[in-house]
C-alpha cells in the first residue's frame, strides 16, 4: 500500500507540528498528526466492527481525507489513504479476499487508483467530475487487470447522469465482482451548494446510490458496507448529504425506494414515512 519509508517519513515531520505547507494545497499543523492517526484508525476500526459482525455497516466521519495520498505522495488535503487502509486490513485481517470500493467524491480518487492499480482483488470504481483536479480518472484508465471503472463526469451534470452512469457502468460492475466488502469513499462535493466541483447532485441522489449499493451487499456480502468522508465543503450541503446517506444504511431493505434518481429529498422522507410504509423511521 504506503511505501514504508513513506509512512515512517510523514510520520516524523508531521511529529515537529510546525505550521507549514506539505504541498500546495496539504498544510500541516499542531493538530495534524493525531488527525492523520485517528482517521486512518477509524477505518481500521469500522472494518474491525462490520467484518466480525458487531455492526452491519458503517459511515466515519473522519479529516482529513485519504483518496488522493498514494503509495508515497501527499495531496489534496490528504496523508494516508483511509480507504485503502481500510481495504487491505479487511484482506489481511478478515480473509476479505475481494474487496470492492466506489468513490463518488466530486475529485477522481489518483492515490486510490495508483494503488490498486495492479490488483485484480480490488475493484475499484470513480464517478467524478473531468477534466477537474487531479487531472486523472480517464476512462481509458482501467488498471492492468480491468479492476479499474472511472466514469468522467461533465460540468454541471445532475443526479439524472449520475444515476444512468451507476445503473450503466459501476453498479453491474460491483455486483458481478461479488466482493466479500463494500467500501465507500464518500465524497459529498458534488452536492450542488459546494464551492469546490461544477457538479449537481443533491442529497436524495447520494441516498439513491448508497440504497443500491445496499442491495448488493445485502445480496453479495451480509451487507456489508464501510464508508468513509472524503471530500465535503459546503457544510449544509455536507450535512444534508451525510444524513441522507447515513439513513439509507440504516434503513431496512423495505424502505429503500427502487427507481428513483435526482429527486428531492421530501420524496424520499414521504415514502418512508411510518404511517405510510409502515416502517420505523431511522434515528441518526
């Protein structure tokens, strides 16, 4: 995953806690390096939690990110990357032996994909807003196994192109991957409020997506699920998205509502209303 030398060296500088760029957008301070720690942690933990069944799934709302940091490199706001941390401890710990990521963050996932690059035991699929920062997650880029999905989005595009390009390209692709784990690198600036991508969705389509990621779990691995905050700016935006997201884990199978895409969500809440569906409403 991380190269040692790598870890060992971030470590040691981020230990000084002298306020400083890492890179051009990767600044370090007091603080950084027990945040590093317990993000990276976090994903260890909720692997640990769903993986031996204490819990179906799970969502930490870890920063900093983790998406962007490869083999040996800061960026983008991140220094280790959670996910793949996440992924190889669910192999090495769990006997995990197919591991499936989507990442939805509004910025392709480059240290994700150069790490699993070579891997044919994780699958790894990006929805993402290109051309856009890192300048990577052409769809020509397919790893050398194929275990590779990136899906380039337009400026501007809304739930409607979201929802055709899982229901078109990623989700068939996770399923018939039959992964033991499905890991979410969930990124919310593609809501339409945040500052940081040209991309529309809204809180519903998040919803939307993490329900049907849900379905396969539950078909393919005991459903279970770990997704771990990437990116996220607009802090409405953010909560709105990660209370919808965080909803459609906790829900039962029921109340999940099978095709819709780009709706708002009062239609969401109105169909899993209890005195319409009959079903507990989920508490966050």
């Amino acid at each position: 995953m991380h190269e040692e030398t790598y870890v060992e060296a971030t470590i040691a500088g981020l230990q000084n806690g002298i306020i400083a760029p890492v890179d051009e957008d990767t600044h370090v301070s007091a603080g950084t390096l027990e945040a590093v720690l317990r993000s990276a942690g976090a994903a260890v933990q909720a692997v640990d939690e769903v993986m031996t069944g204490t819990v179906r799934n799970a969502f930490s709302a870890m920063r900093p990110p983790g998406h962007h940091a490869g083999r040996a490199r800061t960026a983008g706001f991140c220094f280790f990357n959670n996910i793949a941390v996440a992924a190889r401890h669910a192999q090495a710990a769990h006997g995990a032996g197919r591991v499936a990521i989507l990442d939805w963050d509004a910025h392709h996932g480059d240290g994700t994909q150069e790490i699993f690059w070579s891997d044919p035991t994780v699958l790894f699929c990006s929805t993402h807003q290109w051309p856009f920062y890192p300048g990577t997650g052409a769809a020509s880029e397919c790893g050398e196994h194929g275990t590779i999905v990136n899906v380039p989005l337009p400026a501007g595009a809304d739930g409607a192109m979201f929802g055709e390009a899982l229901r078109t390209m990623v989700l068939p692709r996770i399923a018939a991957f039959r992964p033991d784990l499905i890991l979410i690198s969930a990124g919310f600036d593609a809501h339409w409020r945040d500052p940081m991508s040209d991309l529309a969705l809204t809180e519903a389509d998040y919803r939307w997506a993490t329900e049907r990621l849900a379905d396969i779990a539950d078909r393919e691995c005991d459903g279970r699920i770990v997704s771990l905050l990437e990116g996220g700016y607009d802090l409405v935006g953010l909560a709105r998205s990660v209370e919808a997201h965080v909803t459609a884990l906790l829900e039962p199978a029921s109340c999940r509502i099978q095709d819709v895409i780009g709706s708002t969500p009062k239609a969401y809440t109105a169909a899993c209303n209890p005195r319409t569906s009959g079903q507990s409403p989920a508490i966050i």
